[in-house]
C-alpha cells in the first residue's frame, strides 16, 4: 500500500538540536507526490516545522509504525486557505466512504 492510501502516518519532526519527534496524523493523499495531514490535538505547530525536514511511515491510529515499514524523507509544509481546504474536503470524501 502506497502512504497516500494510509489512513494514518508516523510524522517525524525535528527539534532545533536534532530530536525527532513522532507524531500520528491522519493522512489524505492529495496527487501522486503530496500527502495532506493534521492532528486531532493540534500538536503540529508552525514551530514544529521550523525545519521542513521530516520522515513519515504507515502506522496505526497509536502512532506504532506497521512491522517491517521504513521511514521515507520528506518535506513538509504549513498550508492555509485553498490548500488547507483541498486537504479538509478530501479528507471529509474519505471518511464519508
């Protein structure tokens, strides 16, 4: 299964020192290279992205990253308007199926 088809993934960010700090988010596949993602608790903060480094992998909703799966680099970024929308609207499709 491709990570655009997960429900949930394990986001990595990483601390000013280098920390990695994992996170389980819901996941929505936007196009073939982007994944849209958000936190019921808000956890992500623009802080938590001072770095748009990140790694993300399948996992479940208690963030335990499925046996055998690794983590992929990626680049994240805070989104807003429009973007923040398409993620809400195709999330919203998702979970209505």
């Amino acid at each position: 299964m491709a990570l655009g088809d997960e429900k949930y993934i394990s986001l990595t960010t990483f601390r000013r020192d280098g920390t990695a700090v994992a996170t389980p988010v819901w996941a929505v596949k936007l196009d073939d290279e982007r994944i849209g993602f958000w936190t019921s608790s808000g956890r992500e903060r623009p802080s938590d992205l001072r770095t748009p480094r990140v790694t993300v992998s399948p996992c479940d909703a208690r963030g335990r990253v499925r046996a055998g799966a690794e983590a992929v680099d990626a680049t994240a970024r805070l989104v807003t308007g429009a973007e923040l929308e398409e993620s809400a609207s195709r999330s919203s499709r998702s979970t209505a199926s």
